[in-house]
C-alpha cells in the first residue's frame, strides 16, 4: 500500500495558497489543480490538496497529528523552514538532527497560517 494524496481544510484558501506556493517551491512542488475551492500540488500530480473550509474551527494545537513531507537534503529543510516562518507559517521545532523510530534524520516542523502541523525531513546517505 501507498499513500496517493492527502488534503488538509484550511480557512482562507488564497492566503494559505499564497504559503504554499513558496514552501513547495522549494521542494520541487508546484501547484497543478486550481478548482473553485480547492488546489492541488504535487510535482507530477496533485499529492497534497488545500480544501476550502471557510467556517471551520481552528486547528487543535494539540491535534495530534501531522504531515511529514521528504527534502532531498538538509539545506532544503532549513529553506523550507525559513520560507515557512517568512510567509504566515510558525515555528514548531526548528531544523535539527533528530532520533528515529529505525534511523536518525534532519528535520522541521512548522504550522501553517491554520495551524495544520508539516514536518519536513531528510535521512542521512549511508557511507
């Protein structure tokens, strides 16, 4: 089994499409589906959908839960995270080596403008 896609509600869908326009940018992701409330990015297909929730709630800050997203290496975490907090986003655990379930890695985490927790990492290359 594999993941295909995720979506994530968000209150404002132009301003949380303005923050992801410039974080998946430097993942090498781009927005490809742009419908009447809802946008897709991906770098081949839409694999992650922002979903227009107007009336919402706002996110639990202790959710739970989060999405974890690959870079291809440490200096892409660290321009993920500072694109993040430079565009609406928050800090929720700064760009730093980290201990694993099975191996250690670099990573992220920020909250989008509605609170929705993304991680961003990278696993060391074996020598």
């Amino acid at each position: 089994m594999s993941i295909d896609h995720i979506s994530v509600a968000v209150k404002d869908l132009d301003k949380s499409a303005a923050f992801y326009d410039v974080v998946f940018d430097v993942l090498g992701m781009r927005r490809i589906a742009d419908r009447e409330g809802t946008i897709g990015y991906g770098k081949r297909y839409p694999e992650f959908w922002l979903n227009a929730r107007p009336d919402m709630d706002a996110v639990s800050v202790n959710t739970g839960s989060h999405i974890c997203l690959r870079a291809g290496s440490e200096e892409l975490v660290s321009k993920f995270y500072k694109a993040a907090l430079n565009h609406g986003g928050a800090d929720d655990g700064a760009p730093a080596p980290r201990k694993g379930e099975l191996t250690d890695y670099f990573g992220a985490f920020v909250k989008d403008p509605d609170g929705n927790k993304i991680e961003v990492v990278t696993f060391p290359v074996p020598e």
